[in-house]
C-alpha cells in the first residue's frame, strides 16, 4: 500500500470495523480458564523485551486469593527486588516500553496516514466504545481490594473488643483516648498476666499487620497491576489497521502484546515475581454492558470468590444472592447506603414499597412526595420523602423527621434549610 493519507475507507474495510471490535471485545470478556503454560510463555516473552530476567510466575484462581495468600510477603524481596521502587515493571518499563514501541512504528503511522476526521471515526468505533463497556469490568479490582479492606476493618473490631475484654477481666479503666489505648494495649500483651488471651490478641493483631502489608504491596497502587482487557480498545484498533490497512508495525512487540491479552488473566508484576489469576467463569452484563446479576453472582471465579452486582453497583451478599421479587421493602429504612436505598427502590418498585410499608401520602409538590409509615418497623412514626428525578427517572427516598408536614418542608429540611425555590 501506498504512503499516501488515507481520507476514506473503502465500504469493505468499513464492513470489518464490528468485526474487529467483536473480536476484541470477545478477548476482554473471555470465561475460558487460561492456559498456564501459554500464560507464563506470554508473560516471559515480555520479560525479555524488557531486558529484564525470567520471573518467578505464580498462578492464583482469583485476585480476592492473591490478597489472601499472606505467604507472599514472608520475603518482600522474593516478590520485588531492588527496581521496584524505582520503576514499576508493566506501568513504566511494560507499557511505555512495549506499548510505545507498537506506537513509534505504528501509531504514528496510523496518526500521520490517517486524515483526522478519518481516525477520529475509527478510534471512536474501535477504541472508544469498547472502552466505555469496559469501564465497569475493570471495577472488578477494586470492588475485590474494597472487600478485603472491609474485612481487615472487622478484624481490627474484633481484635479491640478482645482487647477490652482483657481490660475488664483485669479491672482496668478503658482508655477514652486512642492513644493511651494502644499503649495500654501493647502493654497488656507483653505481661504475664492473663496469658492466654494476651497470646490471642498478639496473634491476631500480627496475623492483621502481616495482611496489610499484603494488601499494600498487591493492591496499594493502581499502577501495580494491569487488566489485560484495558488493551482490548487499542488492540482493536492496531489490529484492523495492521490486517486491513496494512500498516507497517513491530512483529516482536505487537506479538506480545496479542499473547499477554490472549493468554492471562489479571497480572501483578514485579522485578523478581509476576502473579497471574484465571479468568472468571461466570461475568454477566446488563443491556448497557454493566456488571448485573440478579439473584446471582456477576462475576464468579474458579475458586468461588464472586462478587454481587445490581447494575453496575456492587451488592452485599444479603441482597445479592436473593433476586429482587425477594428484598424486602424494611430494608430500605434500615440501609445507610444511599447509591444501595436507591437499588433497592430501583430493584423492589415503589408500589410494592408503598404496600409493604403502608405508606400514606401526606403532601407533593412538583417532583416531590411526603409520605408516612404507621408501622412497628421503628420506635417512631417513619416520614419518607420520595424524590423522582427529571432526567434519569430514577425514584430517590430520603427519610425526614416525623414531625414533617407538608413536602417543601421536607425538601427545606434535606437541602438544610434552603427554600425549594
């Protein structure tokens, strides 16, 4: 082909543009189990781009089991070595190694061969779609890092309560500030007296420190580990003008970045070691392209790890394992979470809600609605004002006091105070 700009595809070449971006998007939402051998194979291929020696490859079912395996940090150097802290292996030496090394001979071309309106077209077909319906599946990471901080949190609950358990079997005042506490606490468990538990706790709390560590080190960083689904939106677009345009590109480099994306699920690399987790056997979208499931898992590993989610909003198991026919309306009253009152008002209906609750109407005004609940659900009488937004549609309920009257009193009172005009 010649090296003149092209201004405009050819109605065959326009027809493959899904076809690439089918293809990619295949990859990024791939349940196969991947193939370990192929996997390390792709792994060390860019190990040796890199310059670098061959890694120690470990193989995890899931990324929750990763942040689990309190083994890893048992010798930091065995995971990082001594580049870590100063460059990060895919981020800096990976992506701007490899991935501008596709680019100084490809994209540029791509850039200087295109006109601009033309691949503007292209990449908004091919790179920005995909990327919009990848935006919630690459929240997997962080909804798994969130759990585990959660559950780091119960944890250090737990070790305190043991702590004033000792403090009360000893007869000794509970410290009120945080401070004196922990010093209180380092104290008791480095004496003789009440051994057994001061063990306990001493073991808990180094069993807590040890998972910390682990959680700072494997997800303390964004830049640490790469989905290789995030590459799906330019693979698409290197491979239509690579196999369709027949731009000129690097074999080796364009070689690995196929196979990582093909062959490995999410990857946490380090100098000296490079962790590797399966891909999920169950990932389920909504019509938009949003992790959703209902009654079920969205995303569910080989190793059952799963996580819940109500269109794109992450579920706690008590909501997410029942299908929405099944939540009760009380829990809207009793759950903190504003984004989950809005899904379960979203997923239970408001009539069910109106009926379940016995809500009678008090007052409206304009998009607003007072109402009132004559139940036992609370030691008082529950006054709800029901909110229904004028873009999206969507029902917002907000609990006011019971003393409310009238719905711009209401409104006055969440807008602290401000008239609704």
């Amino acid at each position: 082909m010649s090296q003149e700009k092209i201004e405009k595809l050819t109605p065959e070449q326009e027809a493959l543009i899904p076809v690439y971006r089918e293809k990619w998007r295949d990859i990024a939402y791939s349940t196969e189990p991947i193939d370990r051998e192929k996997a390390a194979k792709a792994v060390k291929a860019v190990y040796i781009l890199i310059e670098l020696s061959e890694p120690e490859i470990l193989f995890y079912d899931s990324p929750y089991a990763v942040g689990s395996d309190k083994q890893l940090v048992i010798d930091k150097n065995r995971i990082y070595g001594e580049l870590y802290e100063t460059r990060r292996i895919f981020n800096q030496d990976f992506s701007d190694y490899l991935l501008s090394a596709i680019k100084s001979s490809f994209c540029n071309t791509v850039m200087s061969r295109l006109g601009s309106e033309l691949h503007n077209d292209i990449s908004w077909k091919l790179e920005g779609l995909l990327t919009e319906e990848l935006i919630m599946f690459f929240q997997t990471m962080e909804q798994v890092r969130n759990q585990l901080w959660e559950e780091i949190e119960f944890k250090e609950k737990q070790i305190q309560k043991l702590c004033e358990e000792m403090w009360v079997q000893l007869d000794i005042p509970i410290p009120n500030n945080l401070v004196d506490r922990l010093i209180l606490q380092d104290l008791l468990i480095g004496s003789e007296t009440n051994h057994q538990l001061a063990n306990r706790i001493s073991q808990e709390t180094d069993n807590l420190s040890q998972q910390e560590n682990l959680l700072n080190i494997i997800f303390g960083n964004d830049d640490i580990y790469i989905e290789p689904a995030q590459w799906v939106s330019s693979g698409s677009l290197y491979d239509f003008c690579i196999n369709v345009l027949n731009f000129e590109y690097k074999q080796k480099e364009w070689e690995a970045f196929q196979t990582i994306a093909k062959n490995c699920g999410c990857i946490f690399p380090y100098e000296k070691m490079v962790i590797v987790c399966d891909r999920p056997r169950i990932l389920s979208l909504d019509n938009q392209q949003r992790l959703h499931a209902e009654g079920a898992p969205a995303i569910q590993f080989a190793d059952g790890y799963s996580l819940y989610v109500y269109h794109g909003v992450r579920l706690p198991e008590k909501y997410g394992k029942l299908h929405p026919t099944q939540w009760e309306a009380k829990w809207i009253i009793e759950e903190d979470n504003a984004e989950l009152r809005r899904v379960l008002i979203q997923g239970i209906g408001y009539d069910r809600i109106a009926q379940e609750l016995g809500a009678i109407e008090l007052d409206s005004y304009q998009e607003y609605t007072l109402f009132k609940i004559d139940t036992d659900i609370d030691v008082e009488p529950i006054s709800l004002l029901k909110m229904t937004c004028p873009s999206t549609g969507f029902i917002h309920v907000l609990r006011v006091p019971p003393e409310m009257i009238s719905a711009r009193e209401a409104i006055a009172w969440v807008n602290w105070g401000i008239n609704p005009e």
